[in-house]
C-alpha cells in the first residue's frame, strides 16, 4: 500500500482549498487548535485527516471507500461547488441528479466525521459498511428499508423530507473538524449548516419549516436565519403533464428534472452568528482563510457564551493571533 493513500480527510480537500491561501508553493489554511490554543498555517494535505481512516483491512480492496467517494461523491460535487461559487447571480439551478448528489455528500459527511465514528466504539467495520452502502447505493434505495442498515434508512429518509437552501456572505465563514454544525432549538434541529467556502453554504432545513413556509402560521421554532431567509426550491419537472399530486413527482420523477434555489445574501451579524454555531461544534480544530475576519464572530460567541450553553471558550484568541502575527513577521524578516 502506498503513503500516498495513507492520509485520508474526514473534510473533503477540496472544500479545504476554498478555504486556503497560498504560502510558498503550498495551500495552506490557518487553523485555530483548541486543545493547544495556538493559531497558525497548515498545508491542507495535513489537517482534517486521519491515517488510513476508512481502509477496511481485511478487504481484498482496501482503499474501496476511499476510491468510491472520490469517484461518487468528491468529484462530482467539487463540480457543483465551483459552478455554484462562480454564480453572480440571486439564483441557481441543479438537476435532481446532482441534488441527490449534494444529498448523499451531506449524508456521508453526517457518517464520516471523527464524532459519529466514536459512537460506534468497537464496531468501527460496521461504521464503514455503512458508509460504503451509502456511497454505492443509488439514493431511491437509500429509501427503501434494510434492516442491516436501518440507521442509513433514518438518515436518507431525513434528507428526503428535509430541503436545502444556499447562502452568501461578503465576510467569511468558517469550517470546524465536523464539516458541519447544526442550528438546534430544544433538542430539535432547525438546519444543518454546511459551509464548503468563505462565502458559500448550504442549509439542510428540517421539514417543519416547508410546511411552515406553504401553510403559514407560527415558526415551528426560534430561528434568527430561518425567519429571516427562508424559500422552497421552484421546480421544472421533464414529466410535469403526467403530475398532478405529489405522489405523481415521485413516481414520475426524471434524472434531468430542474430545481431552482434563491441565494441569500446574508448580513456580516448572521455570518457571525452561523460562525458561532460551527465554532461551538468543533471537536478541535477550526478553519479559516483569513483569520482577521474571524474576530466579529469569536466576539459574538463570546458574548452569546455569557448566557450558557457554550462547549469551548476562546479567550485565548487574541493573544493567539498576536504570537501567530508575531511568528510570521519573523519568519517573513528572516
């Protein structure tokens, strides 16, 4: 086996490129480490990764998983992302091939984060089988019933009756060691937050809120997004003169069907404060492009953080980017 296989992200590298800068010869991207409380530049072939992290050991193809996320997932929503990070406009339009692409890259990053894989504690092959069902069951399957892998059903039937949303912001947004953070209300969950650039992000958004949003009525819950950014996907279907109840979309559904999402543009406060929710679920390490632009948000975490609830504490930030200013100076000068 090659050590070139051998470091295998649990964030995919290309949504760390967003994120990078280049140092040298290098794209690197400026982390801030909990547990050291230091901040500073790391190449993004070194982070967010674990040795041999997927490798099924006692398979004839051990690098099955890896090879198939790339080839299933990485690749074609890399596609997406740059298509989307290029767009201008209020609008962009995906087929329902690539939404259920997007979905089932947000259902493996749900499976493939260091968290998640912990739960499993000894199982850690069951853990992978999961993920490689994931990865090579087409997502109509996903909904049908299995019983060795009932909690992917659980997951996929989520991802179903939930809808995505896009967001943009003109400051940055971050990414934690997760991928992912969530926006949850009382043990509920309003939306899963995926930010896969500084400007760029996708809201999964519970299925409380679609019915909210055709019916009207009272929010289901607090939310300071969702109340104030909140639209369905308009719909152009290949069949449409075969549909004429919801149960005619799926039975009638076409690879090449259009779905149309409205990109938010959000204010620097509601940047900070989706910030505040990826830095309070981070189980170490954060990323950002430009560190600078992370300070609107560590203060609002820390202001919000006076009123509980908060995993981490980032007092040391300030004095963390002092020395990390300090060190670059030096190493620049020399």
């Amino acid at each position: 086996m090659t050590e070139v296989n051998k470091k295998q992200h649990y964030v995919q590298k290309a949504v760390l490129k967003k994120f990078s800068h280049n140092k040298g010869k290098q794209k690197c991207i400026t982390i801030l480490n909990l547990k050291q409380q230091k901040i500073y530049d790391n190449n993004i072939n070194d982070v967010f990764f674990e040795n041999w992290f997927y490798n099924f050991e006692n398979s004839d193809n051990v690098l099955i998983i890896e090879n198939e996320l790339k080839e299933k997932i990485e690749d074609p929503m890399s596609d997406i992302i740059n298509r989307l990070e290029q767009c201008c406009y209020a609008e962009f339009t995906i087929t329902r091939q690539e939404l259920e692409t997007i979905k089932k890259y947000i259902l493996v990053q749900l499976y493939r984060n260091k968290k998640n894989q912990l739960h499993y504690g000894n199982e850690i092959d069951k853990w992978k089988q999961e993920i490689l069902y994931i990865l090579q069951t087409p997502f109509d399957e996903l909904l049908k019933s299995n019983k060795p892998f009932v909690g992917v059903f659980n997951f996929a039937w989520d991802m179903y009756r939930s809808f995505m949303m896009i967001v943009r912001t003109r400051n940055e947004f971050c990414i934690n060691d997760m991928g992912y953070t969530t926006e949850r209300v009382f043990g509920y969950d309003n939306y899963i937050f995926f930010p896969f650039s500084p400007q760029y992000a996708l809201l999964q958004v519970s299925p409380e809120w679609k019915l909210y949003k055709q019916h009207g009525g009272e929010p289901p819950r607090y939310s300071p997004i969702l109340t104030k950014y909140l639209a369905l996907p308009t719909t152009c279907y290949v069949n449409r003169t075969k549909i004429s109840t919801n149960n005619d979309i799926w039975e009638n559904r076409d690879k090449n069907d259009k779905y149309t999402y409205q990109i938010f543009d959000i204010s620097n406060e509601d940047t900070y404060y989706l910030n505040t929710l990826t830095l309070n679920e981070t189980l170490n390490i954060i990323g950002v492009h430009d560190v600078n632009l992370l300070s609107g948000s560590i203060i609002e975490f820390q202001k919000r953080a006076k009123c509980g609830g908060a995993k981490h504490n980032y007092d040391w930030f300030e004095d963390a980017l002092k020395t990390c200013y300090e060190k670059n100076d030096k190493n620049h000068r020399t």
